[in-house]
C-alpha cells in the first residue's frame, strides 16, 4: 500500500522562534478521517527550557478547543534538532 495515496499531507503551522508563550497550529478537520499525526520538528533549545506537545479539541474550528487528556509530550533541553511524532486516533471531536 502507497501511503501517500491514503493520507492528506497538511501544514498547520510555520515555523516559530522559541517563545514564553504557547505556538497555536490552525484545526484540523477530521470529517472523513480516522487519525491525525502531528510532525514537530524542533532547532536548538535553550538550557533549562520548558517545552512541551499537546492535542487539543473541539466542535468547531474556533479558539475553544480543550487539551486532549494524555496527548501531552515533555520535551526535553537536551532535544535539540529531534522531531516530536504525536498521533492522535479517533478524537472525539470533529476539530
């Protein structure tokens, strides 16, 4: 099986200099699909850095989403230039 064939590549973001405040990717509409995979690559990161990956979801493309329970991923420090894979199957909500 291609799995370019059965998958919709999408950018929901740009990439962002490290920052204090969170980076917001647009929605994703799940109408047709089963899963969503995200690809977060990160540079170099600052020593004693805080940083982390998480799902969120809600009904509407709005900015009313609520975190996904269990999708958060810590990223360490020591990450530099590594990629965070988070895959979400069947979410409740359609955003």
């Amino acid at each position: 099986m291609n799995l370019a064939k059965n998958v919709k590549v999408t950018r929901v973001s740009n990439a962002e200099a490290a920052a204090q405040t969170a980076i917001n990717s647009t929605g994703v509409d799940m109408t047709g699909f089963d899963g969503v995979m995200f690809l977060v690559p990160f540079g170099a990161i600052t020593s004693g850095g805080v940083q982390s990956v998480n799902a969120a979801q809600g009904s509407d493309n709005s900015a009313d989403w609520v975190d996904l329970e269990g999708s958060k991923i810590a990223v360490a420090d020591d990450d530099d230039n590594q990629i965070v894979v988070l895959d979400i199957y069947k979410p409740k909500d359609r955003y």
